[in-house]
C-alpha cells in the first residue's frame, strides 16, 4: 500500500458521514449509519452516538491509560455517550485477574462513583505477551465472547498505548491471528496508534509499511492529542465560518506569525523516556506541525476527513526543507539550568532523575520557517517550545504588518504597537485582537487595548477532554482529527534535515536558566528580523 497517496477505503468513504464540523453545524445529522429526525432537538452532541463495540488496550497497565484513556471512558459514560454495551478489554504483562484489572480502572478515575464500577463491571483483562500468538487467541476468545453476552457486534478498536518498540509486532499479532479484519462485513477493526510514530522520516515509513501488512490506512487512526483541543479545533471554526478574518490571513497583511508551546513543568519523572525525545520529537513533530498545518493551511472544499487532511498536507508540503548549513542559523537548541518555578528552586535538567549529566537533549527549541505559496511568501514563521519556562501557554499569534503612515506624532504613539490577532489555545482558551485606541483627554494619544473573546465566558458548555473528544471520534469511524500517513511522513521530512544536521556535527547547545523564556539565542534569532517573541 503507498503511504504516500492513501487510496480511498471503504472506511474513508464513509468517514465524512457525521464528519465533526458538519454535525457541529448541523449540517449533516447522520452517524455511523443513523439517521436523527431533528438533530437540533436531540441536542448536537447527542447525534455523536457510536455503534456498540469493544476498546481493546494494549499497554493497560500503563500510565497513559490510568490518566488519559480511562478518564475520558468515564466521561463519555458520565455523558451518556458510550453506546449500550461498550466494554474495554485491558491487554497487557502484568499478571492481574478481571477483578484486579477493573480495580485498577476504579482507582483511576475517584469521582466515577457507583455509575462508574457499574461500567467497569463488564471490563476484561487479557495478560501476555504482547505480539504472542497465545495472547491473541485468548483476546479473540474474550472479544467472540464479550459479542455475544453484551451485543458488541464484532466492531473493535485496538489502542496501541504501549512502548513504540512493540507497534509493529501488536499489529503483525493482530493480523496473524486474523483480528486486523472485523468478524462479519458491517462491523469494523480499527487501529489507534500513539506517537512517536517513528524517530525519524525512515523510522516512519518503516512503521508505516509495518502497520500495513495488517492494516488498511482507513483503518488506521494516528492519534495526536492537540487536534482533540477544542481550541486547536476552533481555528478551522475562526478562519472558515467567518468573513472577515480569512481575507487578511495572508502576506499582503501579515507581517510574521508565532507559534509558542510553553510548558513551566520540566520532564517530571519522565527523564528517562525524554531523553531518547527531545523537544523537536516530543512536541514540534507532532503538536507544532498540527497546529502549524492549520493555522498554513488553504480552505477546505469540504469539512471532513478528506477535505481537512488534504489541505494540511498541502499546507506541510509547502513548508521550506532547511539546508544543514540554514539548520545551523535558522534553529536554536536549548537546555533549562538550574532556575526558578512559580518562585521554587528547581534542578537544571542534567540533575533530573534518568537523564545523563553529560546530557545533550534539547529542552527548548525554536526555529524560522518559510512557507513557499502565494498565501505565505515572505511571512516569517517563528516556532518555539520549551519546559520549565516561566507559564503554560499555547498560542498561535498573527502580527500584522504596521500601517504604512502614522499621522501622528512620535510621542503619540510610543505605547501603540502592530496589530495582533491571538489564539489561545490554552489555558485561558480564547482569542484577543491587539488594536489601537486614543486615550481619553486633551492629548491625542493612542495606546494598544484588547478585544477579547473567552470561552470561558462566552459558552456554558464544558469542552470535552481531548482524548474524550478523539476515543469518541475513533469509535464513530471519523478520523477528521487523527493523522493520515502522508502528513505524518511530511511533517517528519520537516523534522528530518534538523535531527541530521545536528546528529552530524556540533551543533551548539545553549543553555537556559528554568524559569525564564529560552536562550538569548533565540531572542537574537528574531532580533536578526528586526522583531521579537511576544510574552504571552
Ligand atoms: C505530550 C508530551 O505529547 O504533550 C509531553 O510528550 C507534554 O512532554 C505534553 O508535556 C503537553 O501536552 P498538553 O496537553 O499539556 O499541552
């Protein structure tokens, strides 16, 4: 199968069905094969409705599915979206029992109360090796089961949460013992997949061409937890349900833009794992290029699976590849030193728990893209991410160009400052726009004011967790949201040239302290245009 050119499957085909913008519109009511007389009545997220099935996790006894995978169970059951029947069964090494297992899921979410051990009563637990053709016999007799005594209808989904080492060993697994394909036609088999997918562009398509030999790519579901964000979601609903923001989106007003994901926490417990990461692999592979691909990309035809994901490529695929020589000038690569916290004395990453004193992963990085099209030409793109800098923020922010004449005078303007449009995409999710506006009095002075849209003021609803948001999707078989093969691949031909350049030769590594916006490196970076990082 060529990963570069995903054929259309019968699962794709049907996959704009109850595509998530149009059910959000309401402009297309019908789900996985059900039709709602009046959806608007139903309420919208009612018409998110899965058919009966089966979530399989491998990897249960691992931390992403006590926080992550279990939590947004809950919640789907907490909001009575989880279709009669559903059950998870828990493939993992540890030798627990059924009972042990769903104590373990109990314990995972404390406010689940009784409605919550009712659900997890039907859970199963299947211990083996994974990849070992007995554990697969054992989960197939537990899945033909669970169908028959809960009326699963032979639909189930494969969560991959485990170590990547084993990705490709499950899925071989899965199609030896004939699971990659559902029991009878109407039902489906679909793989979830976590990142990293692949260290590198080989790595990926090795993994890629791995996955299928089991697997069709309509059955395949990349998941990258930023595209569950509601935020991250919302600038599609921005750019593509509004007039007015679309048409100066482009060269002819911008003048740069930036993209910051900040994290004040360091790397936790999890000095170990981030040392064979990085900050180029953990978060600008994945999350940056997400939301890079959609704050590049052209509008869609369509809402939906094909007509998002083809614009998202495009968009990556327009990306400028650096040269070793530009990885050298155009991106910086940093490690926090012993710093402050929240006003905490905290250690520099060398002194974490897992990571080598002689330690050279980047903790911080940042980087000038171009964008070689008719929307971007000439529109710098500034990318940073970093732990234990001084907040946790997220945001996409549009400068725009000044005007090409103030009439006024220089003192007038001294606190006036470009224009800016800024997603927050968390926390404090919302969007502001910087303009400027006179002071009140006698003088004729113009100072920067915000406008401000929350979306913690502007809307009741409470936005579901993303992994709530994205197991859900998984299940209705609308992969809108999860990564298609080809925009893995070209995100990581992005990544590729830095990982060489810097694998290749001594590429420096500047220091940071924790607690503070990244190198001076960085600053110089945009300091070289004439500009500078905003502080969020
Ligand atoms: C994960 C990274 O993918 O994203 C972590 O592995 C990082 O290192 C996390 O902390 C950030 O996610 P969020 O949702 O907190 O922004």
């Amino acid at each position: 199968m060529t990963t570069t050119e995903p054929p259309p499957a019968p699962e794709a085909a049907a996959s704009g069905r109850g595509s998530w913008l149009n059910t959000a519109l309401g402009a297309n009511s019908e789900v996985a094969g059900a039709t709602l007389a009046n959806p608007l009545a139903a309420g919208l997220d009612e018409g998110r409705r899965a058919p009966p099935g089966v979530l399989v996790i491998f990897g249960a006894s691992g931390d992403l599915t006590a926080r992550k995978l279990i939590p947004a169970v809950a919640s789907l059951a907490r909001r009575n979206l989880l279709p009669a029947g559903f059950a998870v069964v828990g493939v993992a090494r540890s030798p627990l029992g059924d009972e042990a297992f769903r104590d373990k899921m109990v314990a995972a979410v404390p406010s689940g109360g009784p409605a919550w051990a009712s659900v997890v009563s039907g859970f199963r637990y299947v211990h083996g090796d994974y990849g070992a053709a007995g554990t697969m016999a054992r989960l197939r007799a537990v899945l033909d089961e669970i169908d028959a005594s809960r009326g699963t209808a032979g639909n189930r989904i494969f969560y991959l949460a485990t170590v990547p080492a084993v990705f490709e060993p499950v899925a071989d697994a899965l199609g030896a013992a004939g699971l990659n394909r559902p029991p009878h036609s109407g039902a489906y088999a679909r793989l979830v997949i976590e990142k990293p997918y692949g260290r590198d562009l080989a790595g990926a398509r090795q993994l890629d061409a791995g996955l299928h030999r089991s697997f069709d790519e309509s059955q395949i579901y990349r998941i990258d937890h930023y595209l569950g964000k509601e935020t991250v979601q919302n600038v599609l609903a921005l750019r593509f349900a509004n007039a007015i923001f679309e048409p100066i989106w482009d060269r002819r007003y911008l003048d740069h833009v930036q993209i910051t994901v900040a994290e004040a926490l360091g790397v936790e417990h999890r000095g170990g794992f981030y040392e064979t990461a990085g900050a180029l692999r953990d978060i600008v592979q994945n999350h940056v290029m997400q939301v890079l691909s959609l704050t590049l990309m052209e509008p869609p035809a369509t809402i939906d699976a094909q007509g998002i994901r083809d614009e998202k490529v495009k968009a990556l695929r327009a990306v400028k590849i650096l040269s070793a020589e530009q990885v050298a000038t155009e991106v910086i690569r940093a490690q926090y030193e012993a710093g402050f916290s929240d006003g905490v004395a905290v250690p520099g990453y060398r002194q974490e728990e897992g990571v080598a004193p002689d330690s050279h992963t980047e903790t911080y990085f940042a980087m000038r893209l171009e964008v070689d099209n008719w929307r971007w030409a000439g529109v710098p793109i500034y990318v940073r991410t970093g732990k234990r800098l001084p907040k946790r923020v997220t945001e996409v922010a549009l400068q725009f160009q000044r005007v090409p004449h103030l009439p006024f005078r220089a003192q007038e303007t001294r606190e006036l400052h470009p224009n800016a449009l800024v997603l927050r995409i968390q926390p404090d999710e919302g969007i502001s726009l910087r303009f400027g506006a006179k002071v009140p009095g006698q003088a004729f002075e113009v100072r920067d004011v915000l406008m401000d849209f929350s979306y913690g003021s502007a809307f009741a609803e409470e936005a579901p967790d993303a992994y709530e948001r994205l197991l859900l999707d998984a299940m209705i078989g609308d992969p809108t949201l999860f990564i298609r093969s080809d925009e893995v691949l070209q995100a990581w031909t992005i990544v590729d040239p830095i990982l060489a350049a810097w694998a290749g030769r001594d590429v420096p590594l500047a220091q940071y302290p924790a607690g503070t916006w990244g190198p001076k490196q960085a600053d110089q970076l945009l300091a070289r245009d004439g500009r500078r990082w905003r502080t969020p």
